[in-house]
C-alpha cells in the first residue's frame, strides 16, 4: 500500500513582462510585498519569441525573471496565479499606460527535478488545479541542466533563461539543505 509523504517546499519563480520598465518595477515591489524579499533577479531581456501578445500589450516587450527568498507550499500554484491576475488587473485600472494590458505576470514553482508554470489556458499536457488554473511541466531537470519538452514556450527554450532558472534551482537546492540540515 502506498504511504503519501510530505512534499518539499517549493521556490517562487515569477516572470513579468511589459514594453515599460517602470510596470516591471511596481510588478516587482507589489509581489515582494505579498511574497517576500527578491532572492534572484534576471537581467532584463527582449522578448521576441511571439507577437501573440502584441495586440494588447504593445511591440518591445521585456521580459524580468524574479526569485523570492522565502520558500512557498508546493500547492499555492493555483492561488498565486490568481494574484498575480488581480495584480495585472490592478495596474490596468490604474489607466497609466496606453495598453490594455500593460503588465503580464507568470508564476512556476522551482522544485529539484522541475519547472512548473501556471496558465489559464487548458492543453492536453496541463493538469487542472482549481479556480480556473492549470499546470504545466515547462522544464525538466536532466543531466545537469533544465531541459524543454516539445510544448516548452520558446524562450523558456533560451539557454540563458534555463542557465538562470539552474542558478535559481542551485539557491532552492541550498535552502532545502538548510532546511534539512543535508545536502539534497
């Protein structure tokens, strides 16, 4: 008979995305004032991988990866996706930006052996949580490196989106080792 066990804390990873530098940074301190100090910031890039987004978030968009110092329960996915949905909805209705959605906010967790996202949109490779959430395994850990599946969006393909993601997974590994006082 099968046992469950406890589940590993899990570490917050949120990328954001606008054309303004300043969205990114009122993004930055609204989710470390609900989720904590920033552990990890990546260096901004472009993000040029689709123009899906474009009709409603303008051309020039930058992408921000951030890490948060504290780690998370391994089931918050679906409850900080909404958040960051009513963050996203909270700076359009602050009119102070031409777009119609001038912020994209995207939560994953962190864990050892994957990279998890969470999406509204259902595929066949996504797993219902609640409350209109979805999972998707984006990345996995192999061989040394975060590696993509055939349905990886296409910058999370970058290597340096994975490298930073592996310098990400090499802080969590760290907490975890504190936590357990091992090496994981």
């Amino acid at each position: 008979m099968a046992t469950a066990r406890p589940t590993a804390p899990s570490l917050l990873v949120i990328a954001c995305f606008s054309r303004h530098a300043e969205a990114l940074d009122w993004a930055g301190a609204r989710l470390a004032q609900t989720f904590g100090p920033i552990a990890m910031a990546s260096a901004d890039f472009d993000f040029h991988h689709t123009q899906y987004y474009e009709p409603t978030m303008g051309p020039g968009l930058r992408k921000r990866f951030l890490v948060f110092q504290e780690l998370v329960a391994a089931d918050c996915l679906a409850d900080v996706k909404r958040f960051t949905i009513s963050l996203e909805q909270q700076l359009i209705g602050a009119d102070r930006f031409a777009e119609k959605r001038p912020l994209n906010l995207d939560p994953g967790l962190l864990h050892l052996g994957k990279f998890l996202l969470a999406t509204t949109k259902d595929q066949q490779h996504r797993i219902y949580l609640r409350d209109g959430i979805y999972a998707e395994v984006t990345l996995r850990f192999q061989d040394g490196a975060f590696e993509p599946w055939p349905w990886t969006y296409a910058d999370y393909r970058e290597p340096a989106v994975r490298e930073f993601l592996k310098a990400a997974r090499d802080y969590y590994r760290s907490l975890l080792a504190s936590l357990s006082g091992e090496i994981t």
